[in-house]
C-alpha cells in the first residue's frame, strides 16, 4: 500500500471531498448527542445508546484524519509539527482560557486553570499527539512499514502513563492509521470497499453486544499493577470496536454519498467543514453554558428523550456553525486556527 493514494471522489468548489465532509457532519451530530446525554441525564453511562456512540464515534474521527493525511507530507516534519501546533494546541489554549473564565462569571464548578490547560478540549491535544509519535521515528527510519510499526508500538507504550491517559493514544494513533490504510482500499474498487464494510459492521455488531460501560471506562491504574495484561485486553477491544464501527461508517458514507447529486447532500457538506470550530463552540455553549441554565430530566419525557436530545443537538451545532461565520467574518477566524494570522497580517499590509 502506498500510503499516499488520492480519493478522486467528486469535490465541491472549496476542493474538498464531499462525501467525507457528509461524515464528519455525521460524526460531529453523534459527538454533541452523546455530550446531550452526559451532561443531563445522571445515569449516562447505563445508557445504551451512549455507550454505542462513544464505543467509536473519537476513532472515528481520527480515522477521518488519517484518511486525508498525506504520509509523504510528514517528512517535513518541522513544518507539519509548526502548522498542527498553530492549528490544534493554541486555538485549544485559547478557548479553554475563555471557557474557564465565562465559567467563574456564571459560578460553574470546573478543573483548576492549570488542569482546565491539560485536560480540556482533549481531543485536539491527541490528534497533536498522535502526529508526534508518527514523525519521530520517521527521522530515524527510512522504511514507512518499520517506522509505522515503531510508531504503533510508542502509542500502546501511553497505557503506562497516568498523564497520557485522558489523550487514549493507544486507541487514537492506531485508529488514525487504519483511516490512512482504509484510504488504500476505497480508491482501488468498490468491490474491496463494500466488502470490507461490511466485515466491519458484522465485527462491530459482534463486539458491541458484549461493550459496556466497564470497558469503555475500564479502571486505568490496573496497568500499573500485577494484572496489566488483562486490562490490556481491554485496550485492545475498544481498538478493536473504535476502528470496526469507524471503517462500518466510513465504507457506508463513501458507498452512499460518493455520487450524490442533491443539492441538499452539497449543503449538509458544509457543515462537515467546520466540525473543529462546532467541537470548540459546543463545550460552551452545550457543556457550560447549557447544562447550567437548562433542565432537562430523561424521567419526565421518558422514551421520547431522545428527540429532546437529538433536536438539542441540531439546535447547538446550528448556533455553533452560525458563530464560528460570525467569527469568521469580523477576522476572528484565527481563533480557531493560529496558522491564519499570518495571512490576516498581509491582508492588512
């Protein structure tokens, strides 16, 4: 496998691939309905749909980014650490520092700043992460497969690593890597991808009936002691289930929406675009601002809860979308993404 293949699936005017934008809206929809069901509902974790949900909708996500990752590009790897720390790490920096201080104006309980810094908006910090462990040995070793390899083994090594747990690299990087490998196969036939799709959703199906809460927050500090391998066990079922659900979902959205027509699909893709911006906007506005103001108890709509939730959602990443434009517009843009003060800077010239 080449590892730098090209998707010529059909793009929009911004050059993008439209299907992927599709997922990513997808994606980002099941990100902010299981964030509805954690912060209202007290008893999420007994939630079958929630554990459904976070069993792979992260890996998901970095598989999207493995899938768009050119390899190549990762040799120059001053300017891809530069640009992924301006595009991941300092817009995360930033908006937890506006999170943290809107949270002391309206009295919310939350980390200290130091730990708020650490831990918040973890996600992007993991994809920063995994960037990392992939480049590193790619300074030292010439071999794509062997440096890969390395790279692999570097991220099951986090699980001994009480600081690096909340990033779950064991689960990211090699979650990543399966949507840069998984890219190899869509673009050869459609043939391989339907195949492959749906030997991952029979996996998926297999493994969720036994996933539940204990393994998707499984007690982290027994790989410190004497029984870390079977907790290792447990890593590796959620790496397992994370990039079987997240191939079931890639390899249907491609078979689906590769040749959609509708106008509406083009639509719904720009939303796919700003999934970073919703993912920062949503833990203010749903997981501050929201789950303080709001009340909302699952006992007193009982099973239409999940139309609560899911038009709640639509409602956030609306809101989200609308002010990630706004921004945009009045130059704030770079909030999002630091590597853009450089080009509003000339702008100005």
């Amino acid at each position: 496998m080449a590892l730098s293949k090209t998707d010529k699936s059909p793009i929009n005017s911004k050059g993008r691939i439209i299907w992927l934008d599709i997922v990513k809206l997808f994606a980002i929809v099941l990100v902010v309905y299981g964030h509805c069901i954690q912060q209202f509902d007290g008893n999420y974790l007994e939630s079958s749909l929630f554990v459904a949900i976070y069993s792979f909708h992260m890996p998901l996500f970095m598989m999207l980014s493995g899938y768009v990752l050119n390899y190549n590009k990762l040799l120059n790897y001053k300017g891809v650490l530069t640009k992924r720390f301006c595009q991941l790490i300092l817009p995360s920096l930033f908006w937890i520092t506006i999170i943290y201080v809107i949270e002391n104006a309206i009295d919310v309980r939350h980390l200290p700043f130091s730990r708020a810094l650490w831990y918040g908006l973890w996600f992007l910090k993991s994809l920063f992460a995994c960037t990392l462990i992939l480049v590193i040995p790619m300074r030292f070793i010439r071999n794509k497969y062997f440096s890969l390899t390395i790279s692999l083994i570097l991220s099951q090594m986090t699980v001994f690593i009480p600081h690096l747990w909340f990033l779950q690299l064991n689960v990211m990087l090699p979650s990543l890597m399966a949507g840069m490998f998984v890219k190899d196969i869509f673009v050869k036939s459609k043939k391989q991808t339907v195949i492959i799709t749906i030997v991952s959703f029979i996996v998926f199906l297999f493994l969720l009936h036994s996933f539940d809460k204990d393994i998707l927050y499984p007690n982290m500090f027994l790989m410190l002691s004497d029984n870390w391998i079977d907790q290792y066990y447990i890593q590796l079922y959620k790496v397992i289930i994370g990039i079987s659900g997240g191939i079931s979902i890639l390899g249907l959205f491609k078979i689906l929406f590769e040749s959609a027509e509708p106008q509406i699909f083009k639509r719904l893709s720009v939303l796919g675009r700003f999934t970073l911006e919703i993912y920062i906007l949503q833990s203010l506005i749903l997981e501050v601002l929201l789950s303080h103001y709001l009340e909302i108890s699952p006992d007193n709509y009982g099973d239409y809860i999940w139309l609560i939730y899911i038009s709640l959602s639509i409602i956030v990443i609306a809101i989200s979308f609308c002010l990630a434009k706004i921004l945009s517009r009045c130059g704030l843009y770079w909030t999002f993404n630091f590597n853009k003060i450089k080009s509003l800077c000339l702008k100005f010239q």
